[in-house]
C-alpha cells in the first residue's frame, strides 16, 4: 500500500438508528456529570467534553483527553487529530455521526500533558457508563494511554495493536493516536492495517460490515 489511503465521504454508510434510550440515557449521565469537580482539572479545564455521537453506536473510539481546541468547544477530536481520525473512520466505512467518540478523561490536563493516574480513575466510571450505554459492538482504542488505562496494564503499544482484544464484552482493537501519526506519517502503514483488520472483524461479526469499502484515494 502506498501512503495511508483514506476514502470518500460516499463510501461510508449511514447506520440506522433506533436511539431513543440510550440517547436518553447518555443526556442524564452528562447532566449528571459535567459539573464534576472530583479531581483538579475542574480547576484548568473551559469545558467539561463528555463525548459525542451515535448513542447505539456499533463503534465506540476512545482517545486520551481534550486538547486545546476541544477544551474550547467541547466536542472532542475536533482539532488535526480530529480531522485525520474523521478520515480513519471514514476509510473504515464510518461517518463521524454514525460513531460515538469521546476520551478517557472528560477534562484538559494543562499543556496536553499525561493524564495522572489519580485523573484516570475519577473519570474511569464515567467511561464505563459510556460503554454500558452505548453498548458498542467494537471499540477502537487511540493510542497507549488510553490502551493502557483501559486494560490496566503498562504494555506497549506495539504488542497489544493488529488483533482483536477483549475487554469484558467488547471487541477492541487498538491503533495509533491520531496525534502521534500527524507527528510520525510512516505509522499509517501499520494504523491501515490496524484498520483494516478492524473492519474485517466488524463485517464478520455483524453480518454486513464495511470491509468492501477498501480506501481508493491518497491523502
Ligand atoms: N486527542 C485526544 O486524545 N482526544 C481528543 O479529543 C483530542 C485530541
């Protein structure tokens, strides 16, 4: 493959949805929990960016934390990492709207820095309640933060890409943060693969699946 191939809008498919509860659901776990000031980024933070998408996604993505711009807005991935994750999905036969995206910690850490473990857990019931909710049927994990929080381990992130791994129900798969392939363009290679692995396992396991929409455009 040459450069990392990202599709047209046209290939993804709209999912179809049938949200009312969860979408219910999420909007009561928001109102619940975006004055949280259990830990000291209540302090920094502008925005408190819960998350945002499909509330019945079949895919939920998982990122590190707010940055700069998404701290502003309070939308998360809405910066360059933003933009080129929206290409991701969409190579993977996913509209933004048709997913549910949201991070591990709900709130800026001042500079971008490392979340702190003790950020970690306060955030990490909220994260869970997500997933209950949202009941995806694959979830893609950005990066070794938030792969090592969510499987409580400190493995590397080389080890744990490029297979389906199991988190309670879930079928996870874990790639490079959008972040680290803007700074390091030869890791689209492996975050193609990582992708494309993704979709076959989706098409399997849903019966219809976006593994046909194979990439036709260089970016
Ligand atoms: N990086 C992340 O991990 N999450 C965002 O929402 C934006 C950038």
């Amino acid at each position: 493959m040459q450069g990392f191939l990202f599709g047209t809008e046209e290939q993804a498919t709209p999912v179809p949805v049938d949200t009312e509860s969860s979408s219910e659901s999420l909007a009561l776990l928001y109102n619940a929990a975006k004055e949280c000031r259990k830990c000291r980024l209540a302090e920094t933070r502008l925005n408190f960016v819960f998350g945002e998408g499909n509330p019945s996604a079949d895919l939920v993505v998982i990122g590190e934390a707010p940055g700069a711009d998404e701290d502003a807005s309070g939308r998360p991935f809405v910066g360059r990492s933003g933009q080129l994750l929206d290409k991701i999905l969409l190579a993977a036969g996913f509209l933004r709207e048709d997913v549910f995206i949201c991070n591990i910690l709900k709130c800026r850490p001042p500079g971008n820095r490392n979340p702190l473990p003790g950020e970690i857990e306060c955030c990490r019931p909220l994260l869970y309640r997500q997933l209950q909710i949202v009941k995806p049927k694959i979830i893609l994990v950005l990066g070794k933060v938030a792969a090592n929080t969510l499987f409580e381990n400190s493995l590397s992130l080389g080890s744990m890409r490029g297979e389906v791994k199991k988190w309670k129900e879930y079928d996870c798969f874990i790639t490079y943060h959008p972040a680290a392939l803007l700074r390091n363009p030869n890791w689209k290679h492996g975050c193609w693969d990582d992708i494309q692995i993704m979709m076959r396992h989706y098409a399997q396991i849903s019966g219809q699946g976006n593994a046909h929409k194979m990439p036709l455009n260089d970016d």
